[in-house]
C-alpha cells in the first residue's frame, strides 16, 4: 500500500469530530496546538471527552500503519501532529 492510500485510508476511517481534530494539528505543522484550542471544537463537552477522541485516533493511525507516536501530548500545554502532510 503506498503512502498516499495509507493516508486516505486513515482519514476516511476519522469520524467528523476526530477528522476536525487532526485537521486542526495538521495545520499547526507540527507545533503545540493549546489544549484549550483543541477543546473549543468539542463545544462544552467533558475535558476527558478529548481523551478518548485521542484515543481513537491513534487506534486508527496504527491500524491504517501510520505511527501512533506522531500524536503527541505536551502534558500542561497541549497536541502536536508530527507527521508530514497527513491531510
């Protein structure tokens, strides 16, 4: 599977929700989105509610055979997606 069909098939695997989120920290190209930020596209739900959205998306980088680890969490501060051109 190329890099491209590994790609696609991880986004189309996203809910709306997840699909925001990722959209979100691709944008940021790899630097810390604020947790607050990230937070704001959950209109008032539970904090934790972010938790398992995480969750999930790094179940789906892993089953698409993306790394889950380009996901990371800056504890206190906020999300970096570090992989290149995921969108």
């Amino acid at each position: 599977m190329s890099e491209t069909s590994i790609r696609k098939a991880f986004i189309e695997s996203l809910s709306g929700k997840e699909r925001e989120i990722v959209d979100l920290l691709a944008s940021a190209g790899g630097e810390v989105v604020p947790k607050v930020r990230v937070l704001s596209l959950l209109e008032g739900r539970a904090p934790r509610t972010l938790d398992t959205y995480l969750k999930q998306i790094r179940a789906k980088m892993r089953q698409a055979g993306l790394s889950a680890d380009a996901l990371k969490t800056h504890v206190g501060v906020g999300y970096a997606l570090t992989l290149e051109s995921i969108i």
